[in-house]
C-alpha cells in the first residue's frame, strides 16, 4: 500500500510493491510451517478453522481459534481501514486462546476478502457504517455458528470506530468493548499527534523534519484530509516512538506476516493492495468522525491505552472516558507502549484480559445450555 490511515500508513514503509514481491515458492514456508505447527489447536473440544462470509454482500474471511470453542468469543475488529491483524495474530494471540475463542476477521476490502470482490463494485460501500453492519452481522453469525449469547468485541485503531459504533447501536450483543489505539475525535487525534511529533522533531534538533512537518501547516487543516500529508506527519510519528514505544521504526511488527501460517505471498499483496484501494475511497470520509458527544453505552467499556501512543493520542480516549456513562468503564494503561500494546506489551495485555473482562462474559456461556 501507499500512504494510509494510523497503522496502516506505516506499511508503505516495510511491505515490498508488486515488482518486489518474492516468486513462488514462498521464502518464508519453512518458518511458516514451524509457525503452523507449534500454534495448532489439539484440544478435543477446541476450533481452528478459516471460513467465508458473506456479510453485507460482500465475502469476506473469517479465522476462528480456541482451545475450547464454549469459551468466550473475542472478535478483533483490526485497524486501518485495511490494516488487517489476521496474519500477526500468531506472535501475540496464542495464550489469549486458551481463555477465549479469537476471531480475527480480514473486513471488506482488506487482506484476503480484497480477493473476493471486484474492487468497482465494492468501493461505494466502503463507508463506516456499513463496516458496522458488516460486524454486526458478523456477531449475529458467530452466536449461532458457536452458540454463544453474547462477545466481548476489541476494537484496535480504525477497528475502534467500528467497535465504538458496534457497542452504540447495539450493546445487547456484548459482554463488554475494549478500545486499544481508540479513535474519538479523528481531527483532534491528527493535531495533537502533529503537534506532538513536530515538538519531537524540534527537540531533537532534526532539521529535515522539522522543515517537512513546518510544510504542512495547517495540519491536518479545514475539510478533507490530505493523504500526503497523512504519510509525511506518520513517518515522522514513527520515527519518534508514536506508533512503537522506544522504536524508530515498525519493522518488527509489519514484518510478521512473512512467518504466519494464514498468510500466503499472493495473500500478503492483497494486504498492500487493498490498503491502497481502500484508503483512496474512504479516506475522504474519514475526516469529521467524531464520538466527542457520545455519552452514553450499555456495556461495560475498557480503554487500553498505550501511555506513548500519539497515533491515536491516548490522553484524548482517557478524558472522553471520564465523561461516558456505562455500566462500567475504566482505563487500562500501558506504560511501556505506544499504539501495540499487544504485541509491545503482551504479558501484560493477556493478563488485563483475562482479569478485567473476561470475568464479564458467563463461562462456556452456551444457547444450547441455556446459560
């Protein structure tokens, strides 16, 4: 991809083009079958399966894993748009399966569901309250594929204005919503990270960044945001430790796809290439997304918050939080992380999953038991 929204805009940096895309055989098989095997799922009631979608009229693809499939769902609502998660699961996600069953879900337009859909087709329904729905829908399927009354729905960056929508409109579905990287204001978001990185950039005595961020002023400025100018803030963003705590760079995180077991070299193209098809539709709509005036949800909300994140400046999500009425709420920080927590911090991630929410959904909480 080219230049894209929060996690994604920093894959243009690390993911090769077309032309650079290694031939067949993949390099990288032999890692990815020590991958596959080491993370298989060989308990007698547990789930290890990949499945099409057809979720708003789009197909889309679906990863399920647990070790025992009457555990909680945790749907993973991935960043973006387009950022998809399903192929770095495997460095962060295999102790959460253990205690929940994981659905990673490539939305329409992003990573392997880009190559099920004629992109013409699909471009004038690239718009967030249809990926909304698409979650929704996604829910609804997994209650009955499963047989589970409700999930606990973590939204991460881009996916946190799906999971914020999701938890507005129908709470009833859920135990609880964690936000990680959670957007709030997206115009807000963008002036303070850029005020926060052109301070960096000053500080450090970087004249090259300093003289490209001076540039586009006003930023992120009135109307439609500027896709290049999105790519010159982040890149700096990253380098200063925006989106990685300590880290110049997030090399180590975009780079481990070429080790998972999900993820083919054709399907890692279609990472880049629907990143870039997706951006150039939705990025114009983007701009306005505010949830400054929700002040109330019907489920319990938890924000995990990187205390470096200027990403998705984590002090805005803490203080809209602090004004939201909800069953319960509270802020989770993440001292040593920026806008990945999970996979900056993921001892500890696992840990404030397992001890903060999952005591909010009903063990092998089951329709069928009448749980």
């Amino acid at each position: 991809m080219q230049k894209t929204l929060m996690l994604a805009t920093s894959l243009a940096l690390t993911t090769p083009s077309a032309a650079q895309v290694s031939p067949v055989p993949d390099p990288y098989a032999q890692g990815r079958a020590v991958v596959a095997d080491i993370n298989r799922i060989v308990t007698p009631n547990g789930v290890q399966e990949t499945f099409e979608a057809t979720l708003g009229g789009a197909r889309q693809v679906v990863n399920v894993r647990g070790a025992d499939r009457t555990n909680p769902i945790l749907l993973f609502i991935h960043g973006g748009p387009a950022a998809v998660e399903m192929p770095i699961a495997w460095a962060f996600q295999r102790p959460w399966e253990d205690h929940f069953t994981v659905v990673q879900w490539d939305q329409r337009g992003a990573g392997r569901s880009f190559l099920l859909n004629d992109p013409a087709a699909l471009a004038s329904t690239l718009r967030p309250e249809r990926y909304r729905d698409d979650a929704i829908e996604l829910i609804e399927l997994l209650q009955k594929r499963y047989g589970q009354r409700k999930v606990i729905v973590l939204g991460h960056s881009w996916g946190s204005i799906v999971g914020m929508m999701v938890a507005a409109k129908r709470p009833d579905l859920l135990h609880a919503y964690v936000g990680v990287g959670q957007v709030i204001d997206f115009r807000e978001n963008e002036r303070e990270g850029y005020a926060w990185t052109l301070a960096r950039a000053q500080a450090a005595g970087n004249t090259e960044a300093v003289r490209e961020l001076e540039a586009l002023r006003p930023y992120p400025g009135p109307g439609a945001f500027d896709l290049q100018k999105l790519g010159t803030e982040r890149k700096w963003n990253i380098r200063y430790g925006g989106l990685a705590a300590g880290r110049d760079n997030a090399d180590f995180y975009f780079r481990a796809p070429r080790l998972s077991p999900e993820y083919t070299t054709a399907d890692r193209q279609a990472w880049d290439d629907g990143s870039a098809f997706t951006m150039k539709t939705m990025f114009p709509q983007l701009a306005d997304i505010s949830f400054a005036k929700l002040d109330r949800i019907d489920t319990p909300v938890f924000m995990f918050l990187g205390r470096q994140d200027y990403t998705t400046p984590s002090p805005i999500a803490a203080g809209w939080l602090n004004r939201l009425r909800a069953p319960r709420k509270k802020v989770v920080w993440f001292e040593h992380s920026a806008h990945l927590p999970f996979i900056e911090e993921p001892g500890r991630m696992f840990e404030e999953l397992l001890t903060q929410v999952r005591p909010l959904s009903q063990t092998k909480a089951s329709v069928g038991r009448g749980h």
